[in-house]
C-alpha cells in the first residue's frame, strides 16, 4: 500500500506547473486528500503573503490539530517577545551559617536554581559542562576557606512548582530522555545515560552495566533484549518523576561492546546536590549532612554569603537549540519561566496563560487553541494551521525575528544542524523553506517561511493528523505543496 502511495504522489508532483492561482493549489490539495495516505486523515494547509497578509490558501485552515513539535512556535515566540531574545537565567552557589577559624563551615552549601534548563549541558561549547561545572564550584568554596562543612549540600528547587510533568503525557515518554521532566535546578538536560552490554543472539537479555553519571538508589526491572544488528535503538524506560525504579523495554542491537540509551532523572536536583556533594568529598571536603533538595524556598539567603554566579547563554541561543533540534525539555522549561516572570508561578498553567495573553495582546485569533505543555509532545494539543501563519506574521514586525527566523531548520541544507537538512535537496525549495518540524504518533507537521521563486516571503503551515502509512508518505506530501507553494507569483 505505500508503494501505491508514492507512485500516486510521483504521478501528481509530475504533473505540477508553476502554479498560477490559489484555485490550482488548492485542486491540488484536494487530489492530495484522495491518496490512501490522507484518504481517512486531517489535512490542513495555511498560507500567507508576509508583507500584504494576503491569504495564499486556507484549506481547512480553520480546524483544530494536534501540531506535535511545531508548537515550539509558539512557545519560543512567546519567550523571545516577553522574556528578550537576550534573557540569560542565573544559577547562584551560597552557604548559610558560620566558617570558623579553622576553616569549618557550621551551615550548609546551598545550590539555588534560577531555573537555567541549560545548566552542565553539551549543546553549547561555551557552557561549562557537568564535570567542570562541579569543579567550578568546588573551587569557589574552597577559595572561600571552607575545609570541612558540618552541615548539607542543598538544593533550592523552589523556582517551579512540583508537577514536573503534564498530566497529558504518554507513559512510554516520560522515562526517556526526550519526556525530561522540569526542575527550578536542572543539571546536564535533566538526562542519564544508561550502558548495556548486548547478548551475542537475539532475544538475548541485554545487561546493564552501568549509569552515567551515577543515580543512587535507582535500580531497574530489566526486560531488554538484544535485537538484530543494525536495528538501532529500540529501547525505552518506563519511569515517572521522583520514582526510584524504573522497567527497561525494546531491544537494542547486537554487535556492540556497549550500548548506551538516554534517560530522565526522576529527581534532577536531589541529583545536584548528591554529585556536588560527591565532588566536595572527593576533593577532601568533608560533609556530616546528607543531601538534600528543597521544593520551598529557604528564603534566607544573604548575598555577602554568595561564593559564585553561572549565567546561561542569552535566550536566542537556547531557542535556537529548541528549534533546530526539536529539544523538548528546554521548550517545557522555557514555558514555565513565561509563568514564573508574568505570574510569579513557574507552572505549566501558567506558562500557557502568558503564551494565550501574548496571541490575543497582538491579534493573533486563538480560536480552536488548547494546549497543555511548550513542547508539543502531548497528543492533546490542538492550535489550527492558521493562528500559525498569523502568529509567523507577526513575528516578522517584531525586534527579535531575526533570531526567531534563524531558529528555523533549513531544508536541503547539509551544513544546519537542523531537522531539514536531508528534506527538498535538489528541488526548489533547497534552502527556500525555513520550518520547524513535528512529528508523533500519527501527526505530522511543518510550519515556517518559504522564499517564493519570485523573491517573496510565504508563511505557511502544514498540519496531517491520523494518516495511514509510515511518516514517508505524508512528508513526501507536505514537501510537494511547499513546492507548489514556492513557485507561487
């Protein structure tokens, strides 16, 4: 049956001229939602002329779909017009109490998240990254004279609220890496990696060697087996927040010494305080306290007693990893900071309050919007293909578009890290169309810019939910009509 699809799609894309008139991409839509691909499908297509706002097409541009990643559209907006394309987060290093003469700290070291998703992590080169970050701050409280500390590493996890996680989430995500819970302190992207030795046939148990870095008291069912060579990573953990056992499903392949798939930390700053508080002792600083994180602020911290300051980098460049990458967990993140700078509560609830004000402050028609994290990773989303070409207009008349634009995956583009490099090479719209993608069960989605043939700027949307087929066959749909779309007058 995909067979069948692609050849229906070969015979219609070869059958495509430069397209005169609305009507005619429209016709076309309509022998689109014919194909077996799109036969039982929602398919909604959205787009606009960025400098009249006239509509291209509006072909069930009004319906309300689940839009997967592309509602990190929305959410990095948001952020970029209400928080500053140059926002950067603080995490602050303190201690409480005395040091005494013989250089005994009688309090507590306390590690106070700001609420930096980027804090220890690999996706900038410029970012201290976990092991040197711990030593940075070893090295602070020893500079400041601390020898032994009778007291405990804290973590100050208060920034955000305590559901971590939407409600609306799918229990297969939520273990792994790409369901990273939120935290007010978060450390290396909230993730793990966990190592597996393979068994040498498959349907073997595949061991687990170990954890990096090291998660005390997690321990795990393991039900992973081995599967055949080149078969890839087919692994998932099963876990929810603050849980200390985890099961392991799937499989991972044959023919590797290790093998290593990426998990969430079910508590990311208890994580915090134990690695740092490991760190301390391994450098000869001695604590008699366990560590600990807190979800209530402390509310008593003196600034003369502040030994060191990490900043992030500027929010263009975290909403650039978002988009580019698709990176759900600093799309979560960056939500609840929307709700803990406008509301003074760094929750979802309203994170998604500030992202709904900021669409109706600027005229962007929020019928049919329903949304319940930043990421898009929840099935329960819904926005329509049109509130997103508006949203797209929009964003060109303001200050941080540039960033916003450079945010965008380009197609054809071997060079970009993005999610579009390998999509529309050698057709017209390589390096023409600028678009975020989405993808879960059963939606498909790509929202962006084209450059028309003809030098003008189109914002579009492409939204398909509930098609039939692997994603193939709908991607090779959407990347026709943004051909059609490029070669517009």
């Amino acid at each position: 049956m995909l067979r069948k699809n692609f050849v229906i799609i070969f015979l219609l894309a070869s059958s495509f001229v430069l397209s005169q008139t609305p009507n005619q991409i429209s016709d076309k839509l309509k022998s689109f939602q014919q194909t077996e691909t799109l036969k039982h499908a929602q398919f909604s297509v959205s787009a606009k002329y960025v400098e009249s706002g006239e509509v291209i097409i509006s072909y069930y541009g009004e319906k309300s779909l689940a839009p997967a990643s592309n509602l990190k559209l929305f959410t990095t907006a948001a952020a970029l017009e209400i928080l500053g394309q140059n926002y950067k987060y603080e995490t602050k290093l303190y201690y409480d109490g005395e040091i005494d003469n013989n250089g005994t700290l009688k309090g507590n070291i306390i590690l106070s998240g700001g609420g930096d998703p980027t804090l220890g992590s690999k996706n900038f080169e410029d970012n201290p990254q976990m092991d040197s970050l711990l030593t940075l701050f070893v090295n602070a409280i020893t500079q400041k004279g601390i020898k032994k500390i009778n007291g405990s590493v804290i973590a100050d996890n208060s920034r955000y609220d305590n559901v971590t996680i939407p409600g609306t989430w799918n229990w297969v995500d939520i273990g792994n890496y790409y369901g990273a819970q939120t935290s007010g302190l978060a450390l290396n992207d909230n993730l793990y990696y966990i190592f597996f030795k393979p068994g040498k046939n498959v349907d073997d148990p595949a061991e687990v060697i170990k954890t990096e870095p090291e998660i005390p008291e997690l321990i795990f069912v393991n039900n992973m087996k081995t599967g055949p060579a080149g078969s890839g990573d087919n692994g998932y953990i099963y876990n929810g927040p603050n849980s200390f056992e985890a099961e392991l499903r799937g499989t991972i392949p044959q023919g590797f010494n290790e093998f290593s798939i990426k998990g969430s930390v079910p508590n990311p700053a208890l994580l915090a305080a134990q690695l740092l508080n490991s760190s301390l002792n391994n450098s000869g600083i001695l604590t008699n306290g366990k560590p600990n994180a807190v979800t209530e602020s402390l509310d008593n911290y003196d600034e003369s007693n502040l030994m060191m300051v990490i900043s992030s980098p500027p929010l263009k460049d975290i909403v650039k990893i978002i988009n580019k990458k698709s990176f759900n967990f600093y799309a979560d993140m960056i939500l609840k900071e929307l709700g803990y700078k406008v509301y003074n509560e760094g929750s979802f609830n309203k994170g998604i309050k500030a992202v709904e004000d900021f669409f109706k402050k600027n005229g962007i028609d929020d019928g049919g919007l329903n949304i319940y994290d930043g990421s898009g990773l929840s099935r329960a989303n819904m926005i329509t293909a049109n509130m997103m070409t508006d949203l797209l207009l929009h964003m060109t008349k303001t200050e941080s578009y540039e960033s916003f634009f450079n945010s965008l995956p380009v197609a054809g583009d071997t060079n970009d890290s993005g999610t579009l490099k390998n999509f529309g090479r050698n057709t017209v719209i390589e390096k023409k169309v600028f678009a975020k993608t989405g993808s879960i069960g059963g939606v498909r989605a790509h929202s962006g810019y084209i450059k028309s043939l003809s030098g003008k700027l189109i914002a579009f949307s492409i939204i398909t939910n509930n098609y039939s087929g692997g994603s193939s066959g709908v991607n090779e749909i959407h990347k026709q009509v943004m051909i059609e779309l490029a070669k517009m007058k």
